[in-house]
C-alpha cells in the first residue's frame, strides 16, 4: 500500500490560523506587538527568497518586521553592531541572521553575539545547551516544525527506534535530542557510518537531512516507516528531496513530500517562536 503523505503545507495552515488569532490576543492584551527582524547579508538569490518570504509571513501573522539587506562587503563589525542595536531595541523580540553569511565573517561570532532571548532561530550556544539538558529553549524551526508534524500525523515515539540521518547543528543533532525528549531510541548516522542501509532499515522513524538528492531508497527503508525528507535539492531546475520519494513511497507507512512536507513548517515555527520570545519578555 502506498504511504499516507504527510502534507506539511496543510499542517502549517492550520498553525498559523491559530497563531494569528494568539497574536491578535496578544497584541489587545498587552498592546505589544512582536517584532521580528531579519537581516541578510550578500546576493545569495535562495536567501533573498527566504528573506522575502519571512518578511511577508511575519506581517501576515499580524507581527512587526523589519528587514536588513546589507551588502556583502558588510564588515564583520558592522554586522556586530547592528545586532547589538537590535539586541537593545524594545520593538524587536526575535533576531534571526539568514544564513549562510559571506566567508570573511565569523557565523559563530554573530550568531553568538545574538542575545539569546530573542534567538528565535535556536542556534545560540545557550539555547543549544538547553535543549540538550532539557531545559525551556528555543527550539531551532526545522526540527521543531518536524516534531510538529509527526505530532500532528498522530505518531507516538515512545519506544520507537528513530534513525536520523546527518548531524548538522540545524537539523540533525537538535532533532535527535528532541526524538529522544519524546522516549524514542534514536540513532545518529553521518557520512563515516559503516553500512547506513543496515541502520536505516530498523527505524521505525527515519529522518534525513543529508542534502544529497534521492539518497535514501525504498530498500534502506523499514516497512510501514514514517519517513520525514529535510533535504531540499535542486535537479534541473526541479526541487527534490534527500529521500526518492517514488520508491519509498511503496514501502514507509507515512511519508514527507519535497516540496511541500517539512519547508513550509520552518517559517511557521519561526513565528512561533517570535510570539513565545514577546511573551517572555513581558
Ligand atoms: P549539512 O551539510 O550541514 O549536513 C549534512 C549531514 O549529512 C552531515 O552530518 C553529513 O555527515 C551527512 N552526510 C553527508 N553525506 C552523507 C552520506 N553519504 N551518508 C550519511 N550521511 C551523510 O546539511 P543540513 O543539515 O544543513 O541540511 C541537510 C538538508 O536539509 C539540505 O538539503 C538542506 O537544504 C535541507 N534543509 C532543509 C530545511 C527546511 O526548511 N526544509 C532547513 C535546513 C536544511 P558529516 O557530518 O559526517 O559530514
């Protein structure tokens, strides 16, 4: 039988209804408007696209944004700088720096420089260190959005054995944290694990985020797996997954499209996390 689709842009639709009425709420409660800002730094045409797309999300939401396009000859102090102002500015409750930044700036520097309260994006060290102890954090969106999914497809993890294919500090790791938050038995795999095939065949949750197009097939997949594709590739113009969605189609029990699964969620936590940063800070 054919997997059930998990529809990521119906699941997201259904958040931000909810999440425009808490904002609507919020603002007649406290008369504070959250307020996201986003800053860019260089060309990079997908960024521009993300950017853009954040900017008219926000203001959809019913949230404030502001937008910083800067060159990519932008020094790394005057990145700092503005992310101090930022730091200081009271309309402004989440940060996130679009990624990645040119190659004479230090991510890290930036991203550390963030205050962590209004780190929506998840990547201070701080709020990384919380996740992993199990502390409140900022969840970073992809892996949220993707935990919000397998909630939403009624997936309980409780003694599953979950396979995360990739370790990125984005995707990979913080998903398997919060795998193993909810009780499941989770497995990491990367480009040195020995047999990935072996592994990824007894997962009963199998998540990858690799960024290799059509790289997990059928046959590396366990019967009636739930499987979430994080990879987003583009092949001749086309966008496709990091899982090949035809063959695996015929095996895993619950499947994630590309595009169309996990993409549509990382901007709805995104918001998400921008209203739990404007609470926090009342
Ligand atoms: P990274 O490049 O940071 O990490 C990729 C991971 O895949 C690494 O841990 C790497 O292992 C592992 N890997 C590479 N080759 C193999 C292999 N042959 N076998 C097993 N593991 C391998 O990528 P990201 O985590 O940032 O992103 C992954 C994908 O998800 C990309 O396609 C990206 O575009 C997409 N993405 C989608 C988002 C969304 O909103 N839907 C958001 C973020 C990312 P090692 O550590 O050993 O090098």
């Amino acid at each position: 039988m054919a997997a059930t689709i998990i529809d990521g842009k119906a699941v997201s639709k259904k958040i931000r209804q909810q999440l425009t009425e808490d904002v609507a709420r919020f603002i007649s409660e406290t008369r504070i408007t959250p307020g996201l800002a986003v800053v860019l730094v260089g060309d990079d045409p997908a960024s521009h696209t993300y950017v853009r797309s954040k900017e008219k999300s926000t203001v959809k939401a019913g949230m404030y944004s502001e937008v910083y396009r800067l060159a990519a000859t932008t020094s790394e102090a005057e990145l700092l700088n503005l992310v101090d102002k930022l730091n200081k500015d009271n309309k402004i409750h989440g940060i996130l720096v679009q990624l990645p930044l040119p190659g004479h700036i230090d991510e890290l520097k930036v991203l550390n420089a963030i205050d962590p309260r209004k780190d929506v994006d998840g990547f201070h060290p701080m709020n990384a260190g919380n996740l992993f102890i199990g502390q409140e954090s900022f969840i970073p969106c992809t892996p949220h959005g993707i935990m919000e999914l397998l909630a939403d497809a009624g997936v309980s993890l409780q003694g599953k054995h979950a396979v995360v294919v990739g370790r990125s500090n984005i995707v990979g790791k913080p998903v398997a944290m919060l795998l193993l938050q909810q009780h499941a038995t989770v497995t990491i795999c990367h480009s040195r694990t020995a047999d990935l095939g072996a592994i990824t065949r007894q997962a009963d949750v199998l998540v990858v985020a690799v960024g290799r197009p059509n790289f997990i097939t059928g046959e590396m997949i366990k019967p009636g797996a739930v499987v979430i594709d994080v990879g987003i590739n583009r092949v001749d113009g086309k966008l496709v997954g990091d899982v090949d969605f035809e063959s695996a189609q015929a095996v895993a029990g619950h499947l994630t499209p590309v595009p169309g699964g996990v993409g549509p969620m990382t901007i709805t936590m995104l918001l998400k996390n921008t209203l739990v940063a404007a609470q926090r800070c009342r």
